[in-house]
C-alpha cells in the first residue's frame, strides 16, 4: 500500500517567531519545529503561535504512523497584509519544492493565520483545518485580532485614517480660501467616484512603480518634477483668486484654474516618466520601457482634453472643438495601444527569455524558461514538480533576471 505523502503546516503571518525568537521561516522538520516552538515559548509564553506549532507537530506524530508526513511553519511579516502573504507564497514555494506532498492540514490559532488559506489552496489541497483554541473567548480574541490586522493594511488605513485626515485638512483649507465645506464634498465625491470605479486602486499601483532613491538617474528627474507640479499648482492657485474677483461661477472658476495648472503639470508628468525611463534602461529592463511610453501618450491626450474642454467653458471654443478632439483621443488611445502591445511583443522576442525563473507579481516561484514559441507568442516553462505551462507573453509584466507575469 502505497503511503500518501502529508505535510502538516502552521503558518505565523506577523512573524512572531522572529521578531521575539530571531528564527526564520520557512521552518521544516519535527526536531526543528519543537526547537523553534519551546524557543518562542521562552521568549513570550502567552504566545499562541508556539502552542500552534506544538499542535502541529502533535498532528504529524500521530498520522506519521500510517503517512509519509513533514511538518512546516511558515512565517509572514510585521507589516501583515500584502508583504505577509508574499512572504509566506514564497516560503510555502520552497517547503513544496523539497517536499512533494498530496495534500496538507493547515493548523492555525484561530487569529490572523487563516486568511492566509486561499493562497495555500492555490497551491496545494487542504484536507483538514485545525483551529487551536486558547482558554479565551475565541470569537471575541478572533474579531480583535482581525480589525488590528485591518487597520495595519494600506487599504483600510486609507479609508480609517487617511480620510478623516483629509477632510480636516480641507476643512482647514476651505475655510481659508473662503470654499468651507464645497471644497470637502468636491475632493470627497471625487475620491469616491475614483473608488468606486477602480481608480485608486489602478493609480496607486502604478505609483508604486515610481521608487525614488538617490543613488538612481531618475532622482533629478522627480525632483524637477515635484518642483513643477508645486509651481503649477500655485499658478492655478493664484488664478483662481484673480478670476473670483470677477465672478461667482464656480464652473468657469475651476475651468480657469484648470487651464493654468495644465499650462505645467503635464511636463511634470512627462519629466517624470522619462526619470522613469532612464531608470529602467539603466537596468536593462527594456520591456518595461514600452508601457511606460504609452502612459506618456495617455498623458499628452488628457492634457488635450482638458485644455480644450477648459477653453469651451471660458467660451474661447466651440463644443463641437471639444467633441471632436475627444472622439479623436478615443482613436488615438485605441491605435497606441495596439501599437505598443506590437512594441512589446517584438521587444520580448528579441530578448533572451531561455533559462530565466519565473514569477507571479506577488513574487511567487512558478518555475523555470524551458523555451519559447515565437509563433504562437508563448513562454515554454516548466515548474517545480515538472509540469509544463504555455504562458502568453500578454501576460508578461517585466523581464530581467526574472520574468514577472501577471498568474
């Protein structure tokens, strides 16, 4: 009879057992889980993740009888969120590439650990869920535990922290300006819109693009940058203020504004996307170079639109001005971004591809380049356990040592 292979995994997603035991994840094996568990014991002993590891090593005694079982911890980060659930993918990549399981059993304490579980089933099957309960009320401890995990994540600090800040900010600044509480329902109507439709969520993902450091090119760039928009700002500031004194048309106001402020931010906006470029030509990312060519496109049409939908406003054009240029920014967006899905293929096809690892955006392992068919515009790549994967190179978001793609 042939013993099914089981591995028995306690995950601390607040890395814990660092923090206060100074021994990183992943750990595998019994003697090492026990080591690492009465360690972390010592160190705090009313910390539960120990008392989950002791369980789970009490788990792997039992079915290592009629089983081939290994017993895993993996550990998050501080931060929790997205950094602790790269962390633990990436470890949970390596415990599977030494230790081809069938199935595992996921002990957790019943806190923060379990929302981890979808990122483990996306890689192995879960056959059994092991809650340890501590002497405490678990349904109370559970929702403590979940909210103070919420609030450490960038989204929901945003919504909790971020927005009252905000309006206090704006308050401050419509009451000075003469705006009072017009100025905060414009702003938060705005972000609520943005919110809604995704929007936030796209433009602080590609900001993150943006990682400043002095030691690169791109450094000046930003600075020159920043410098830009806080001109251009004060500009639109200032004409504001000359053009109130003419009128109380809170439309042809904004629409003046508008057009001093697009008169330098889009420079800003493009002087920064060529620090960017220069960044990753330095690197000898060129694959990248491409999208970022395209937002510089996506950049120069907004600055038409708004100028001409600005001078309609002020009456210094016809609409029928602004109809046309925005049915012809539509064709302009469609046609660049043909044009540079095009640019990117032929820039990943003139690269080497063969023999580089392969990754998700959330830096998991996937496997390795094994070819590729230029026909078909496929990457050949084979994983860990030897299985083989067709990826379309659409799904390709950066190639360097590694190629990242969207999985």
């Amino acid at each position: 009879m042939v013993k099914k292979r089981i591995l028995v995994l306690s995950v601390d997603r607040d890395n814990d057992l660092f923090a206060k035991a100074k021994i990183a994840g992943p750990v595998i094996g019994r003697e090492a889980n026990v080591a690492a568990a009465a360690k972390l014991a010592l160190a705090d002993p009313e910390e539960t993740d120990a008392n989950t590891m002791f369980e789970a090593v009490k788990i792997g005694d039992e079915l290592s009888k009629d089983n081939v079982v290994e017993i895993a911890t993996l550990t998050g980060s501080e931060k929790l969120g997205y950094s602790a659930d790269r962390e633990i993918l990436k470890q949970l990549e390596r415990v599977l590439a030494q230790f081809k399981c069938d199935s595992c059993i996921f002990v957790s304490d019943g806190a923060s650990d379990e929302q981890v579980i979808p990122i483990i089933q996306s890689r192995v099957k879960i056959d059994s869920i092991r809650v340890v309960v501590m002497k405490q009320a678990k349904e109370l401890e559970k929702t403590y535990f979940v909210l103070l995990e919420k609030l450490k994540e960038p989204h929901y600090a945003r919504l909790v922290f971020g927005i009252p800040a905000i309006l206090l900010i704006l308050l401050a600044v419509g009451d000075y300006m003469g705006f009072g509480w017009r100025l905060v329902a414009i702003v938060l109507g705005a972000y609520l819109i943005a919110k809604g439709f995704g929007v936030e969520e796209y433009v602080l993902s590609h900001l993150a693009n943006f990682r400043i450091s002095v030691e690169k090119l791109g450094f000046v760039f930003y600075l020159l940058a920043l410098l830009l928009v806080l001109i251009a700002l004060a500009q639109a500031y200032e004409a504001y203020l000359l053009k109130a004194v003419e009128t109380t048309d809170a439309l042809k106001l904004t629409a003046y504004a508008v057009s001093r402020l697009m008169v330098l931010f889009p420079w800003a906006a493009l002087i920064a996307l060529l620090g960017k470029t220069l960044d990753l030509l330095t690197e000898k990312r060129k694959y990248e170079v491409v999208k970022f060519g395209l937002y510089g496109i996506f950049v120069m049409i907004l600055w038409l639109i708004l100028s001409v939908a600005s001078m309609w406003i002020l009456a210094d054009a016809y609409f029928s001005d602004f109809v046309i240029v925005a049915l012809l920014s539509v064709v302009f967006t469609i046609l660049a971004v043909r044009i540079m899905d095009w640019l990117r293929m032929r820039v990943a096809l003139g690269m080497k591809l063969e023999n580089k690892e392969v990754l998700t955006e959330l830096g998991a392992y996937i496997g390795k380049t094994i070819g590729v068919d230029r026909k078909r515009g496929v990457l050949i790549v084979q994983t860990a356990f030897g299985q083989k994967l067709d990826l379309a190179f659409e799904r390709i978001t950066g190639i360097g040592d590694k190629v990242v793609v969207k999985y």
